[in-house]
C-alpha cells in the first residue's frame, strides 16, 4: 500500500490511537513533561524519556513497569537545518511506550509491528536499523535485535547495521543510553537520491525515520564513559509529524493538519512565488512555520524573548522567523498572527490553562519582531556592503561591529552571508572581540577609580 492510499488520520487521532493501543496493552498514560525540567541537563525537554530519568537508573519505582505518553520536545541544536528538508523541526511531538525493566527487544519489536500494522502501514515498505557496535567503545554488535527482526520475517536487506552515530542514543551528553532499533518507512524509489548507498540513514526524503526503539542499558558519565544499568529497559520515540506525515499522503511534515491553518494565512501574506528562487522561498516558508509553532511551545512555559539561557532560544527563533519574513517580501509584525493559528491548529493539544494563557502571545512576539525591524534594517544595509578580502573570507572584525555597534547577531549576519556563498574569518572576530574586552575591562577600572 502507497501512503496516498492510507486512510488520512488527523494528528490527533494518531494520538489517541497510540495511547489507547498502549494503554490497552497494561501501559499506565502519563501526563507529558513541560518543555521546561527543573534540575535537567538540558535546556529544553528533548526526548520523551527524560522525565523518566529516576526511573530508568532504579533510583525511583515508577507508577507502573509499562508507561505511555505523549511528549513535547525542543531541539535547536541544529537549527539550521530547518527548512532544508521535508522532516526537520525543532519541536516536535514524540509519542512514547517505555518498559522500566518489564518487556525487552522482542517485546517491544513485537507491540510496534502491531500497531504499525494497524495505522496501516504495510510491512513490505517498512525497513529497520541496528546497532553494529563499537570496537572503541567497547561495544559488540546487537545481535539479538537483528535477530528478532528475522524472526518477524524482514529479509536481511531491510536489515541494516549502522555505527554508533547512528544507533546508539544517548541525551547528547550524561544520562541513560544504549544501542537502538529504527524503523524507516520507504517512501518509493522515486524520492530517492538515487545512489547506491541509499539506505536508510541517508538524508535524502526516501527513507523517513517513523520510530526509534532505544535499549537503554547503561548510563553514560560527563567523561563519556559507559556503566551498566541494574536492568534493561525499553525507551521507545515516534514522531508524530513524521507519521502525520505519511499517514495524511502529505510531503512533508508543513503540510500536516497541525500546520494547515498558519500555512494558509502565511500564503495570503506571501502568495506562493514571490521569491524568484523557489529553494531560498521554500525554506523561508518553513523556517517561518517552524519556529513561530517553537515559540507557542516555548512561550506557554512562560518564557519571554531575552538575553540568556532560554529567553535568548526564544529570541533567536523569533529573529530568524523575522528575517526570513523579508525574504518573503513581509515587511510588518507577523508573527503574532500566525502564533495564534497554530494555537487553534494544536487546540485539542493544549491544555485549558494554556488556552487561557494564549492572548499574552501575540503582543510578546509582535513587541520582539518590532525590537528586531529597526537592528535588521541597518544591519542588512551594512552587511550589503562587506565584501571578502583577497583570502575569501568576509572581515570577522566588521563582522564584530556590526554586533556591538547595531546589536546585529553574529550568528545571523554569519548565516546570511553563508546563503551568499560567504564565509568569515573567525580568527579575526575573536580577536575583535578579545580587543573589545580588554577595552571595557580597562575603562571599567578606571571607572572605579576615579
Ligand atoms: N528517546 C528516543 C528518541 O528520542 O529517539
């Protein structure tokens, strides 16, 4: 079965399938996390199974041995790979079933399969990876999983071993980890890149990752070393958007029904084709869409566009989702507009609280885009007129003033110039920089003393 012969389901009742399947299958359904944990090793939530954290170290006995969720994740370590492709987000929802030392690789292999097989995925189209281990690390190939796909009948080729950066999970840094399981749905030959190392793991829309079932077996230190967890547990991701994806016969995560109601009103402001290059439009749309449904997510935790921490995640995406406006030729606040769409888009998603909250939204984003207009306008008139010296590169010095001169952001003025095939001399920027601190030092001394 194509996916354009899948019967569409909303995103919502993809949720509510899952959880039920789940739930019917002795899972107890947790609440999800706040995108923000205090405590947490990481800024924003990224993965449905840190709120589980004690429990997967046996440190704390979990309400039951089976759980089920679904999760709201921010991910902006690669921000800037939004709008390249058909899948990159950086909130996203993560549907989740987790084992806390209960049911393992068959198990969960098991329960997967039957619920694939109810959204209507036909078996033939689907395609896994394992871990093939790492003699580095100490790690032997898993095995077991590849043999529990065999025994579920996939053929050796739609088994495919993959090395540590992609099969085995881990938070990014300490926490609890292990080898991992994906499963891919083959989209058709058509939308592959066509080499012959096409596979699964390779970036082009083909293959598109639907489901990551992690073994967490071990715990992993701020030295990057490995110890053994007292029992094996199942930590299981599915991303919802993804699957909306396939399930609604869409091309890409932008066109699922969370999306529809921001698209069209950012269609009216920016009719399709008003940038020459449909590419550089295509990814504006997207960065646009992206970030603005990041900034509902984030401002409902209460957090305001700022300087530090995560008011300063807040305030890039914000920027960035500003900028790319332009591109498309909008040249007021809009943001605030298109925050509100995707709050009606995800209604059944938020909670009554939330709902209540939405009308401080608007102004917040609106106040932040007109902050930002002013800095943009100088900023891009000056950046127009840094051209490379005779090694390539762009003045990291220049690039300095522009930020503590006119408050543009480097990593902006970095990333336009990077869309013109130009790159900056860093080394020159650090030094500006070491300059201009070596500056305020001195005359903040001699502040104090006189
Ligand atoms: N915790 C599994 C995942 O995020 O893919």
């Amino acid at each position: 079965m194509q996916t354009s012969q899948m019967q569409s389901i909303s995103s919502t009742s993809i949720v509510e399938r899952y959880l039920a399947f789940f739930t019917g299958r002795g899972h107890l359904e947790l609440p999800g996390s706040p995108l923000v944990i205090a405590g947490s090793t990481t800024s924003f939530t990224i993965a449905g199974m840190q709120p589980l954290l004690p429990y997967l170290r046996g440190q704390e006995m979990p309400p039951s041995k089976r759980l089920t969720a679904l999760q709201r994740c921010l991910r902006t370590v690669d921000v800037d790979a939004v709008g390249t492709n058909e899948r990159k987000l950086t909130f996203f929802h993560m549907l989740g079933n987790w084992s806390v030392g209960d049911y393992g690789k068959r198990g969960v292999i098991e329960l997967a399969l039957e619920l694939l097989r109810d959204f209507g995925f036909e078996r033939h189209s689907l395609w896994v990876t394992t871990f093939a281990g790492d003699p580095t690390l100490n790690l032997p190939p898993d095995e077991q999983t590849v043999e529990e796909w065999l025994r579920q009948g996939f053929p050796p080729e739609r088994i495919v071993s993959l090395g540590v950066d992609d099969n085995f999970w881990t938070m990014g840094g300490p926490g609890p980890c292990g080898p991992d399981t994906e499963i891919f749905y083959d989209r058709g030959v058509e939308l592959g890149c066509g080499k012959t190392t096409c596979q699964p793991g390779c970036d082009c829309p083909r293959f598109l990752e639907i489901w990551n079932l992690v073994f967490i077996e071990y715990d992993r230190f701020p030295d990057g070393s490995l110890a053994r967890l007292p029992f094996l547990s199942v930590d299981t991701g599915m991303g919802l958007e993804r699957v909306a994806l396939l399930l609604q016969g869409v091309e890409s995560v932008f066109e699922t029904d969370l999306f529809l109601p921001a698209v069209a009103r950012l269609t009216e402001l920016a009719p399709v084709g008003v940038v020459g290059n449909s590419s550089v439009e295509q990814r504006a749309r997207r960065i646009i869409l992206d970030h603005t449904r990041s900034a509902l997510f984030v401002g409902l935790e209460g957090i305001i566009p700022g300087r530090d921490e995560r008011n300063s995640v807040l305030r890039r995406l914000v920027r960035r989702a500003s900028r790319q406006g332009r591109i498309l030729g909008i040249d007021h606040p809009f943001l605030g507009e298109l925050v509100l769409l995707f709050a009606q888009g995800h209604s059944i998603l938020l909670t009554e609280q939330e709902r209540q909250c939405l009308h401080i939204l608007p102004d917040m984003l609106t106040n932040e885009e007109t902050r930002f207009a002013h800095v943009l306008t100088t900023g891009l008139k000056r950046l127009d007129k840094l051209i490379p010296g005779e090694d390539g590169l762009v003045s990291g010095e220049d690039l300095f003033k522009l930020h503590a001169e006119k408050g543009f952001p480097s990593d902006l003025a970095a990333e336009i110039l990077a869309e013109r095939g130009l790159q900056v001399d860093w080394s020159g920027y650090d030094r500006a920089f070491e300059q201009h601190r070596e500056i305020s030092r001195v005359s903040a001394e001699r502040h104090f003393q006189s």
